[in-house]
C-alpha cells in the first residue's frame, strides 16, 4: 500500500469508526470493525442494485419484472451506470483497507490443493496455517477486482456509444456480459459460504464478531495470533467438555 492510500484508508477508518462501535461479549473475537461492516454493505447494495437494473435491461423476460422497481425503463437504463459507478468507487475503499490480508502467499497455493475437503466439509477444522482470510476468500475478492475494472472499462463505451464507436460497444457487451455472469455465480457461492456453510459468518459482518469456537475452526492462524493461544489444543479441550457434559446428561 503506498503512504498516500495508507492515509486515505485511515482518515476513512476514523470517519466512520467515530459514528460507531463494535460491541465484543464474553467468548467473542472482533473480527470485522464498523468501517469494514459499512464499506461492505455499501458495495454489496450497490452491486445488487446495478445487477437486478443491468439484468432489467439485458433480458426481456426481467424488464417487466424489474423495472417497475426502478421507476420504470428509461429510469432503470439512466440508474445502472449510477450504481455500477457507486459500487466500483466504494469497492475501492475495501480494496485499499484489505489489500495486505488478501495478498497471496504459499499457504494460499496450499489451501488451493485441498479445495475439494473445504467444499464437502470433510474436515471439521481448517489447516493451522489459514489467517485471517482463506485462498477462497482472496479468490473472490480478486475476482471481484477484476471484475470491477471490466466493469468500469467496458460499461463507459456503452454508456456513451456515439463516441467510442460500434466495434467497441459491441466487445464491450460481450465483456461486460461475461464479468456479470462471473460475479453472480460469486456472489451467490458467497452467499451459501457466509450462511449455511460456515454458521457464525454471516454474524461478523452484521454484529463485528465471532464466537471464539468459530475462529479456532475457520482461521486458527489468525485466533492464535490475537489469542495468543493454541486452536487445536482449544478445540480439543471444547471436544472433551462437550463429551462430559453429553455423558452427565446422560446418566440416570
């Protein structure tokens, strides 16, 4: 991060921090502070928003349906740019603020070859070395980097077409299309992966925190790193407690 993003990044932080707090309960982590909450419900609302009124657009089998929600057609097709913008320069913030955690390192590469365990939940704890984002995670949010540049690039010739010419505006589509595609198939397994996936998730973006049970089991590099503590030895003496409660009561 250069000093003049890093400076921009913590008059940011400070701005929305003194209109908020982050209440951390007995057994709790602070996994997401109120500037990072807010930056990520900013975009997030903002992508939603320029991707229903793009589909509104796109599909003539969604204009009826969609449309009406924006004040109708002309009214959708002179909102889209709008939000797509909002949700591009908001986005900015977020990629700024998380740019040192989602840096690929080796673990990452590591993390990579045992994708398939992590989708079928076939070990109940994550590797020892995943901080305080996984490769999954960094993934999406260079996907969504990427697509957000594709986004901005190509959506400013269809936006004014008269002057970038038809050959443009036509590889603009095409492009424009495809990155759309892409972010509603990542947005929809973010969806699954912050709720039903990994219960607890979705509670540190709307809350700020995490059970501390949560962070030995998604990301015990980085439990261990704010805790001091270690997550396996957690994790097993939470085991053994459960057990001696389930055999308690249990008995007659």
């Amino acid at each position: 991060m250069t000093p003049q993003a890093a400076r921009i990044d913590r008059a940011a932080r400070r701005t929305v921090t003194a209109h908020g707090r982050t209440i951390v309960h007995e057994n709790e982590l602070l996994r997401h502070p109120v500037y990072t909450r807010v930056v990520h419900w900013s975009y997030a609302i903002f992508f939603v928003l320029a991707l229903l009124s793009g589909f509104a657009i796109y599909s003539p089998w969604l204009f009826h349906g969609l449309t009406p929600l924006f004040g109708g057609g002309p009214m959708t097709r002179l909102l889209h740019p709008w939000f797509s913008i909002a949700f591009v320069a908001i986005f900015v913030l977020q990629f700024v603020h998380w740019l040192r955690p989602m840096s690929w390192t080796r673990d990452d590469s590591r993390w990579m070859r045992r994708m398939k365990q992590y989708v079928t939940n076939t070990e109940k704890l994550e590797p020892e070395y995943v901080d305080f984002f996984n490769a999954g995670q960094k993934l999406y949010f260079w996907t969504i980097a990427a697509t957000a540049l594709i986004f901005l690039v190509t959506g400013i010739p269809m936006w004014f077409p008269a002057t970038f010419g038809r050959f443009a505006v036509a590889v603009s589509y095409v492009l424009h299309d495809i990155a759309a595609l892409v972010m509603l198939v990542g947005f929809i397994v973010h969806l699954y992966e912050g709720t039903a996936s990994q219960p607890g998730t979705f509670h540190s973006m709307t809350r700020g925190t995490v059970e501390k049970r949560w962070a030995w089991t998604h990301h015990p590099a980085w439990y261990r790193n704010v805790t001091g503590r270690d997550p396996r030895a957690d994790y097993e003496r939470e085991v053994q407690r459960q057990a001696d409660r389930a055999r308690r009561d249990d008995a007659p």
